[in-house]
C-alpha cells in the first residue's frame, strides 16, 4: 500500500485580497502548476479514462464572464475538457506520454500553459504498487501527506464588501478527493494513509476524531486517528470483496469538547487486487445441438463469475476450450466466445449414430486471459447430440408372409419387423406403418408395438373364405417425425405382405332371424305354423343340418328335427305371462355335423292377435257400503276388467241376477259408462255384515261372453261423512278362508312346540335317574376323607315299595326296561361313548342275584375301572329297616357257615372281599 501525500494547502498565492482600509491586491491568472505528473499501469489505462485535472485561476470576471479555452498540442492521444480535465483518446501502451495544455484568451490573445506527464509502467501482479484511479504510485513513494481541510486562506477566499464598505473573507468548505488504499496489505499496522489538521491548531488545542463504519461503528476499529496530530491510519488489511469503501466523518473540537470546524466526509476506496479465482457457476455444464447442425449453431452459454472488480482486470474474464473428447469427426468440432462464453459449433459433421456426446474442458482466467499473470480455473461441458430423423425406417425383407382362420377379428398375422439407427423411443424412431393397396374394404390394420417397434398386422373385420381366400398387401413405413431436410425415402420403406384365409366350420345361420309369424290364438295344438330352416355357409362342405328347440317358456311349440317344420303341442293363449305385448318368443338351434360341430339359433316371433276367449269380471272385488242408503249417498262404483282387448272387451253390460230374490230388493245397479256401474242400497237399513252380491257382465265381442262376478259388500255403520267406523265386527263376520287358514297353522305349530318340549323333558328326566355307582378319582378314599351324608333314622320315615327287592319278578318290564344300565361310583368314565358293556336293566325272569351278578361281570370287564383293591362308597341308611338282610339271598346266616373263597373267582376286584371274609372277617 502507498501512502498518498494529498496537500490540500488551500492556499491561492495569485489572489491577494485588500485588508481593510488598504489597497487591494494585484491578481494573478494562469495554471496552478507548471507540471503535473501521473503515473498508472498498463492494464489500467483505457480509452476516455481520466487521468489529470488541470487548474486555471482566472480572477477577472469584471468583463462579463471572459474566460479562456483549454486545448492540447496532443490531440492524438489526449483530450482536454474546459473544466480542465484531461482524458485519454486511445489505450496508451508502456513509456512516457506527454501533453502541453494551453489556456488563450482570445480578447488579450494571452496564453498560459502547463504540462502533463502521463507514465505507462507494465502491471505486476503481487509487485506491492497500488492503483488510485488511473494514477499509481510505488510503494517506495509513500509518504504521509498532510490536509488542511478547514484553513481559511486569502487565495481560497474571495473577498466580499461588508455592510460599512470593508472587506472579510469568507470560509469556503472543500472536498476531499476520495483515499485509495489497496487490499491485502502486508505492511506494518498502524499503516499511516493521510494526516488532517486544521490551520486553528495553532492558536487552538484541538482534539481530532473520526466516526463511521470501520472507526466507531461496525466493523470498528478498522480505521483509527490521533486526536492530537490528526494522523488517520488503517489497523489491518482490507478485503475489498467484503467492503468495497467507507464512509468516514473527520471531526475537531477543543479541549471542552465544543466543535471548531465543520466535519468533513472521508471517503476510502479499497483498491482491488487479483487475489480470487474465477469461479464456474456449475462444475458440469449439460448441453445439446441437433446432429447436422451447420456451422455457427449456437450451442448453450457457460459462465464464470470473479470476485474481483470486474472494472478492472483482476475481474475481465476469458474463456477458451483446452480439450474436446472425442476428437471426430474434428479435434475443432466446436469454439467459444472468450468474452461471453458462448458455445458455437464451427465444422460440419455431427451426427449422432457416431458420435452421441461431446465432452469439452472449458478454462476461464481473469486478466483479460493473460496467461503469465491471470488465475485460472476449469469445468466440464457436456454436449449431447439430440436425434433428427436422418435415417428413415427400413423393413427387414421385402416379402412377409402370414395366415388367419375365417371369421376372426382381432387377430394378429404378422408381424412386420423394421430396423431405424435413430434414437430408440423417439419420434425419429416410432415406426408408423400403413396399407398402400391390397385391402380396399379395410379388412386389416397394422398398429405399432410400443416396446419392439414391429407392425402388427391384425385382422380387424371378419373375413369369409367361401369368397376370399388370399390377399396381397402393400404396405409402408415411415416415422412419427418428419424426415430431416435433403433426406429422401429408401426402397427398403416398403415390402409385400401375402396372407392366406384357412376355412373353418362356419355354424348354420337361419334367414330371417327373426322370423315374425301373426296368426290368431286359440289355435289347437297340433296345428302347423310355419318351416324355420337354417343355412350352411360352408358351400364346399356337404353337411348335415339338424333342428331342436332351446327356449319354448310356455311349452307351446315343437320343431322337426330334419325338415325344420314347426306345429303346435298345446292352444296359444294370448293371455299367458310369457306374451309380452302380444308377441312370444321361440328360440331353434340348427347344428350340423361337422369336425368340430357348429350350431346357429334363430328366433321365431309369433304375433298372436286377440280372439274373444275371455269373460269379464267386477272390480274391485270388496267394497264398503253404509247401512242406511241416505248415508251410502251415491253407492259405490264398479268397473270390469277383461283380459281380452278392443272389440272383445268393453263396452259392458252389468245386472243383477234374479234369483235370490232378496238381492234385487236390497240392491241397485245402474250403468255410468260402458265400463263403469254403480251399486246402491234399495231397502232399509241392512244389518251390519258382508254380503256377496252376484253381477252378471257381459262383454260385446263376438260372440259375446258374460260372466257371474261375486262382489263381497261390507255394510257397516258410518259417522256423518260417510266413514266406517265399526269395521272390527264387520271383519270379524267376514273372515276369509285365508284368515282361517292362517289360525290353523299357528295353532298346529304351538302344538309341535308343546311336544317337543315334552318329549324332551322327559329325556332329561331318564337322564337324571341315570345314577352312577362309581365316583369320581379325587373322591378316592385311598386319598381323601369322605364325607358320608347322614340320612336319619332308618328307613321308617320314608315309604319304600320294598317287595320289588323280595319279587324281583314283578318287576315291570317297560319300567324296568327303560332303566340305564348302573355305573359304579368310583369309576370316572373317559369318554361320552362308554367303552364297558351295559347290561339289561333288570333280568327278566329272574331275581336280584341275577341283577347283581350281571354288575359283576360288567364290572370285570371294565377297562377304565380304578384299581382292584380300591374300595366302595356305601350310604349309610340307618338301622331298624324292615328289608331284612340280604344275606338270606346266597349266604348262611351266620360267618361259620358261609364259604367265601368262591369270591376269587369272580376276578381280581372280589379278592379283597374274600381275604376280608375269608380270612376271618366275620369275626371281626
């Protein structure tokens, strides 16, 4: 960095101005220096830069504004304003250029002169000079320069009259031109840049300060002064890419802190230095041409950015290519704007069957693109070459062949396969194929597959081989996309498709179909309508053709299976549900017997037309009526309904019948319409009730047919307007069959219920008198302590049947019969389906030993039995029974002389019982 001595003395030795009361002063015109010196670099100079601002003073404006013109003897490489500023004309290259300015007053032709030195020095990157504005100063020169911001000074001051006709100065407030200090600095800090004082200090003791951002304000700190001597200097280096300038304020006050001059405004530039790289916006740029483009063809932009003053050079980028891959058909396939990075293509040949991407290395460096002292960097570009259609669909042979059934549709029968070195999956590369001749009734078509590309010849209506039986296409293909220009299609677009129709066994095809017949209903059955015959299409093929019927709702019709003659098998009722609007339908098969077999259908539609084969009846068929005929008012309207239509129908007569006698004397019918009556009451009021009043109608067809119509009447007993208002007993007296009916069914299925809930009550109670003799394992009196339920006293108290004990053989047989067969207590059984036998309940005949030898036996051969030596649960009865002992049944009455070894014969679960008698028990 230079420190820059700026002297601004304001001090004008040629204008001397009178002290009061004394002669003023002789004035002094001309240029304010002999010589003005600029120095600057060559990168920085351009065309119309200013580099110097010469001064002329001209004190004399009595004349009316006279002034001088400023002019240069260089006019080749300098240009001189009239407010004295000083510009280049043309970039000036290194050495010294010099100019002699001239300022002529054409009244007194006097001429003043000053000279300019303007020295061009090559700029050094990193050499330490410093630019300020065009002019640069080496580091060398440096030296503190002192300002005199606010000193009043005869020259700087004209002089102005006073109101006593004296003269004063008047202080005139001045701008500091701008101090430039460069960036990245390495110099010791402080670093000194400009000492301000004030021409006061020496009759004052000021205090000198600066405010702003970079002294007090953020960032602070940066700039500092000394309030004595005035010294501004920097504390650290600057970064002009984070703060290009600041804005500082210079102030001077006295000792007390009042303020002594105006402040002035100090304005820093921090001059930039090459210290930033170009910096690409992407690291990969993506771009792309049509194949075929022309020289010139714009391609896409790349750009760089520098941190740098892009007024300067540090910041003026250029770009070139360093490397093209692949280098085909040209290593100089494409070039670039060195200023705006512009991508153009500059040789013809791109084509993207070859060469498909184009990768290119692009450098940007600062410096205008001086190699020894601008920095560089680099990215990648990636051209791809988009598709044109340059090369048109070409078909893989010239002849296809194919071959289709008769009567299909959708089908395919070929497929057409082409070949296109454009992109897959493109518009340059979709193949769309078309039928050139060969198909006049547009019986094919040819859709593309998405994914292979081939022609899908399909059959889209039906074809009949009775009347085609080959056919021979021409058919084309060509792209979605246009052709490119100057390309024209080859002859391999084209090719032939020959496609041969097999036969099949067409199904027999009825004519017409539907076939309509009108005849009259009633007819008979039997009766002969008409011959549906069916036709084979397959003329070359000697066929048989049978008939049989496949729909008939009504069962009306039967066809003949050779001949296809249709007849009758029951009347034709015009009437039935399965005729809607007159017509019923029949549906025939016709099939022959071919391999395989085919069958056609066709329907016959008969039109049956209406004869008169129905008698009308009343409708409604219930009515109500009111018991007084005043009330009843106008009676009741009727209409009758016949089934038959137009003639056959209405109008109708309506009468009452003769007999009974009572009906004509209770009842009244008149005729409104030809199909409308009214019934009323004739005869005093009729006790509440239904009656059933017979009408005889008759219809006018011909002949005409009547009938005995029976309407139900509702007499019931009505309010003022005419309503029912007893209608529960007249219901009740009219009940119909179906009520009744009704009654009975819910009647008969209570009784169902009540028996099945007998039926199984009674189940359950067998179930309970089921009693077990064995117990369960945990009631196990090996394990447990048993608890016994004491019964009382004896058997005294309860009335026990105890002869069926003595007489076993009175035992009932349907009682006994229905016992189940007796369980031991101790027994647990394993399964519902019990595996031991079960005897008979009760022997018949026989007595109780019999029982309870039976019990053994089961006993025995019971698998799921506990073991043998477990023991019995008996209930304690009491004493004083009057059964007696059952000892008299087998054994002696006494131990001596009962022998009871016999018991281990019974099996091993007696053996316990014997040891126990056996072994002298009974003494025990």
């Amino acid at each position: 960095m230079r420190p820059v001595w700026i002297c601004w003395t304001l001090m004008a030795a040629s204008l001397q101005v009178g002290v009061l009361g004394g002669p003023p002063l002789p004035c002094l015109r001309g240029f304010s220096q002999e010589e003005y010196t600029v120095k600057t670099t060559e990168g920085e100079l351009e065309q119309g830069r200013a580099v110097a601002n010469v001064s002329f003073h001209d004190c004399d404006d009595s004349s009316g504004g006279r002034k001088v013109r400023l002019n240069t003897d260089n006019e080749s490489n300098f240009h001189v304003s009239q407010e004295g500023v000083v510009y280049t004309v043309n970039r000036a290259g290194e050495g010294e250029k010099v100019a002699v300015i001239y300022a002529r007053d054409f009244r007194t032709r006097q001429i003043w002169k000053t000279r300019v030195r303007l020295l061009v020095q090559p700029y050094m990157a990193g050499s330490g000079q410093v630019k300020r504005g065009a002019a640069t100063l080496s580091q060398p020169e440096l030296k503190t320069k002192m300002l005199f911001p606010w000193r009043s000074s005869s020259r700087s001051s004209p002089a102005v009259v006073r109101g006593d006709g004296a003269l004063r100065r008047v202080k005139r407030d001045w701008v500091i031109p701008p101090i430039n200090v460069p960036e990245n600095s390495r110099g010791q800090f402080p670093e000194d840049l400009v000492r301000i004082r004030s021409d006061r200090d020496k009759s004052w003791m000021l205090r000198y300060s600066v405010t702003g951002p970079g002294a007090d304000q953020p960032p602070t700190g940066i700039f500092i002064i000394n309030p004595i001597s005035g010294q501004l200097s920097v504390t650290k280096p600057l970064d002009r890419e984070q703060i290009p300038n600041f804005h500082l304020r210079a102030h001077a006050v006295d000792l007390n802190g009042n303020q002594v001059e105006t402040p002035v405004e100090i304005h820093i530039n921090v001059i930039d230095q090459n210290d930033n790289r170009p910096e690409f916006t992407h690291t990969v740029f993506n771009g792309s041409v049509p194949e075929g483009s022309k020289p010139g063809t714009f391609v896409m932009t790349v750009t760089a950015v520098d941190k740098d003053d892009p007024k300067t050079a540090n910041g003026m980028l250029r770009y070139k290519i360093l490397t093209q891959s692949p280098q085909s058909p040209s290593s100089n396939m494409f070039t670039i704007n060195n200023k705006t990075g512009d991508i153009i293509t500059v040789a013809a040949g791109l084509d993207r069957e070859k060469v498909s991407q184009y990768t290119l290395i692009i450098q940007a460096t600062d410096m205008e693109g001086n190699p020894t002292y601008g920095l560089s960097n680099t990215a990648t570009t990636i051209i791809r070459i988009t598709d044109v259609n340059d090369n048109p669909p070409e078909f893989t042979t010239d002849a296809f062949f194919g071959e289709v059934h008769e009567n299909l549709v959708n089908v395919i029968v070929t497929n057409l396969t082409v070949t296109d070195k454009d992109q897959p999956h493109s518009l340059a590369w979709n193949a769309v194929y078309r039928i050139v001749s060969g198909d006049p009734t547009g019986r094919f078509s040819i859709p593309t597959d998405p994914t292979t590309n081939e022609g899908l010849l399909t059959v889209v209506k039906p074809i009949d081989f009775e009347l085609t039986r080959s056919f021979v296409l021409n058919v084309e293909a060509e792209n979605e996309a246009p052709l490119a220009r100057g390309i024209h299609p080859q002859r391999q677009s084209t090719a032939t498709v020959s496609i041969r129709i097999l036969d099949l066994n067409e199904s027999p095809e009825f004519s017409p179909n539907p076939k309509a017949i009108k005849l009259d209903e009633g007819m008979p059955a039997g009766s002969m309508l008409a011959t549906f015959t069916a036709q084979d299409p397959d003329r070359f093929m000697r066929q048989t053709i049978r008939y049989s019927k496949m729909f008939d709702p009504a069962n009306w019709l039967e066809i003949d299976p050779v001949n296809g003659r249709i007849s009758t098998i029951a009347i034709l009722d015009r009437e039935s549900p399965y005729v809607k609007n007159n017509l019923y339908n029949v549906t025939f098969m016709a099939a022959d017997n071919g391999v395989p077999p085919a069958s056609g259908t066709g329907t016959l539609q008969l039109y049956l037309m209406d004869i008169n084969d129905n008698a009308p009846h009343v409708f409604p068929p219930e009515v109500e009526m009111c018991e007084r005929p005043e009330a009843s008012g106008r009676g009741v309207n009727i209409t009758a309904i016949d089934p038959d239509q137009g003639s056959n129908a209405g109008p109708f007569a309506f009468e009452l019948p003769t007999r009974p006698s009572d009906v004509r004397r209770n009842w009244t019918l008149s005729r409104l319409s030809g199909e409308h009556a009214q019934l009323r009451l004739r005869a005093d009021p009729l006790a509440l009730g239904v009656y059933v009043v017979a009408i005889r109608i008759t219809d006018s067809g011909n002949p005409p047919m009547s009938n005995a119509s029976y309407l139900r009447v509702k007499v019931c007993r009505c309010d003022r307007h005419g309503d029912c208002v007893d209608m529960q007993r007249v219901m009740a007296a009219g009940l119909g069959m179906g009520a009744v009916i009704g009654i009975l069914i819910c009647i008969i299925v209570l009784l169902v219920l009540v028996l099945l809930l007998g039926v199984w009550m009674k189940r359950r109670d067998k179930e309970r008198q089921a009693k077990q003799l064995l117990i369960d394992p945990e009631d196990d009196v090996r394990d447990n302590i048993l608890k016994y339920d004491e019964e009382g006293g004896g058997e005294e108290d309860q009335d026990y049947d105890l002869s069926q004990l003595q007489q076993p053989d009175s035992l009932g047989e349907g009682e006994c019969g229905a016992k189940v067969g007796i369980r031991r207590l101790d027994e647990r059984p394993l399964h519902h389906d019990h595996r031991y036998p079960v005897r008979s309940a009760a022997p018949h005949p026989g007595d109780i030993g019999d029982f309870i030898h039976e019990g053994l036996k089961a006993a025995d051969n019971d698998p799921t039995a506990p073991p043998y030596d477990s023991l019995l649960v008996f209930d304690y009865e009491g004493g004083g029974s009057t059964a007696g002992s059952l000892s008299s049944l087998h054994s002696a009455s006494s131990c001596a002389d009962q022998d009871y070894d016999y018991l281990g014969d019974w099996g091993p679960r007696f053996r316990k019982l014997a040891d126990l008698y056996g072994g002298g028990g009974c003494d025990d």
